[in-house]
C-alpha cells in the first residue's frame, strides 16, 4: 500500500460566525502545507487574507490570475501587510494555498493558491512571503466580514 503524503494537522467547521481562523503550533516535519477552506462569508466583498507567525510587517506579495469563462484579468501587488488570497464581490467560495518549504529557515516562502465560485470564476495565485523564518502559525481573516457558521478550514502536513 502506498505511504499517505498529506497528513490531517488540523481542522476547524465554524459552528458560529468568526472574523478569523488560527493554526497556531504548526509542527515542523513536513515539507510543505496545505491551507484548504470552503466559507460562507456575511457580504458579498467575501475575502481571504492570510498572515504567517504574526508577521505584520511589509513582507507579502502576489501576482494574480482571473477567469470566467468569458473574460481574463491579471494582477500583482508586493510589500502587503498581508496576502490577499482571495478577494471578490462573491460571498461563497472554496481554495486551498499550498505553502512549500514552510518550516525552512533559509529562504523565503512560497505558495501556490486556487480559488473557486461554481459558475462564476477561477483564481489562481502565486505568492511570496518575503521572511526566512519558519511558518508556525496560519491566521485566515476577512476585512469587515465574517466567515458563516458552517465554514470549514482544514491543515495538511505534506510529506519531504
């Protein structure tokens, strides 16, 4: 039988509205993680914004890819306080962020995002947080919003 290569670390159903989701204590054994989320937000300017260790600092950036089948847009923005890791004027959605060599302390961090609306749009992302320590913690939020009970956020460890 085939060795699993994603490893459940932590997973959170809202059973009440929230602004924001941690994964605190991210263990450092894995070679990459994955962020998964399927959400309801309270507005229809629903968003994702990621934050690693606590880093407040202006460490972030992103180039962004749209489409919906009809149209295409592009977009890309350096030194955020935060990653947008989606942002749209749809309130429902699900995505995942794959962060490699998360637990490096050499380098900086990359991620790979995916977002989706049912019929509405596809996004993917390439992101950089630009900081050599180990990513320890995850913070989702929203600006404004909150997430609707019933989201779920889940945490995979990605086995070397």
């Amino acid at each position: 039988m085939a060795t699993p290569t994603y490893t459940p670390l932590a997973s959170t159903t809202l059973s009440s509205s929230a602004s924001s989701v941690t994964f605190s204590s991210i263990p450092q054994t894995y070679g990459d993680l994955i962020l998964t989320w399927d959400v309801d937000i309270s507005a229809t300017t629903g968003q994702i914004i990621l934050r690693f260790s606590g880093d407040t600092g202006a460490n972030y950036s992103r180039v962004q890819m749209r489409g919906d089948g009809s149209a295409a847009a592009s977009f890309a923005a350096d030194g955020a306080t935060q990653l947008f890791a989606y942002s749209s004027p749809y309130d429902k959605f699900w995505g995942n962020i794959q962060i490699m060599d998360y637990s490096a302390t050499d380098k900086h961090k990359t991620g790979l995002i995916r977002n989706d609306n049912v019929g509405e749009f596809t996004v993917a992302l390439a992101s950089r947080w630009a900081n050599t320590s180990a990513v320890t913690s995850i913070e989702v939020f929203t600006d404004g919003e909150t997430y609707l009970a019933g989201s779920t956020f889940s945490l995979y460890g990605v086995a070397k």
